[in-house]
C-alpha cells in the first residue's frame, strides 16, 4: 500500500480579519456575506499569487540547475577532446601557419577578382549605354531616309502623272 499524505494544513490560509461594531441583525447579515466574498476572493487571489511566484522559483531554479549542469558536462568533454587529441592537435598547427598563408593568399586573389568584376560591370555598363544611344541615332537616321525615299517617290509619280496628261 502507497503511505498516506498528511492532512492539508489549513493554517497556510491567512484568516479572514474581524470586522467592528455592527448596526443591526439585518444589516449584520448582509454585511457577514459580504465579508465573506471579499475575504474568500481575497484568501483565492492571495493563494494563486504565491502558486505563481513558487512557480516562477522552482522554473529559475530548475534553469539555473541546467545551466550549471551545461557548462560542467561541456568543461568536461573539452578536456577529454583535449586529452584524447593533444598531440594531433599540436602536430596540425605547424600544418595550420601554412594553411593560414594559402588562405590570406586566397583571399587577395578574392578581392582582386571582386575588384575586376567590378571594372568589368561598369565597362559593359558603358559599352551597353553606347549601344544603345547608337541605335536611337541609326533609328532617327533610317527614318529621315525612309522620308525622304517616299518624298522622292511621290514627287516622281506627280512628275509622271503631270507628263502623262495631256495638255
């Protein structure tokens, strides 16, 4: 059999307070029920702000727990990578300082392109505008052209049409 809990203590329950004098048997009894309510709201609204703030306590102590417990564990494994890995590790750094060099290196040549990139946008940037404002200029060209063809063209119909009458 599970071992029984212990009664609730009711005196965690703050005590409604004594109320003064009263007028009549009437009043006093309107009065009582009032009391009543308020206290009972009050006795309510009291005990669910300690459930929260004993929440709140118990979720900052819990978290506080994790975090110690994180930072133990991570301690501990960095000494044991640290331990198990040493000498591998201490036989890469001298591989490292030549890595490092091919990585600067690397990275010159990486704003030198970045830099030629650059260069070449603007230059096809220009090349592009030039293109076209040459086109706008062929354009207006061939049209004053095509006018001036159609203006030559009518005017040597009407020249025919005027030769061909009789007059």
């Amino acid at each position: 059999m599970s071992p029984r809990r212990p009664p609730h203590k009711s005196s965690a329950l703050p005590k409604p307070p004594a109320k003064a004098l009263l007028v009549s048997a009437h009043d006093d009894e309107d009065m009582q029920d009032q009391d009543s309510q308020d206290s009972a709201t009050e006795m309510i609204t009291h005990l669910a702000q300690r459930m929260v703030s004993s929440t709140r306590k118990r979720r900052e102590d819990r978290r506080n727990e994790l975090k110690s417990e994180l930072q133990k564990k991570s301690a501990s494994i960095e000494k044991r990578i640290e331990t198990a890995f040493g000498d591998q590790i201490k036989q890469v750094q001298p591989r490292s300082k030549a890595m490092k060099e091919r990585l600067e290196y690397l990275g010159i040549l990486l704003e030198r392109k970045a830099a030629i990139e650059e260069n070449l946008f603007a230059h096809t940037s220009a090349l592009e505008k030039a293109y076209i404002d040459a086109n706008k200029e062929l354009s207006v060209t061939m049209k004053g052209r095509m006018n001036d063809i159609v203006t030559m063209g009518e005017t040597k119909v009407s020249l025919r049409l005027l030769l061909q009458r009789p007059g």
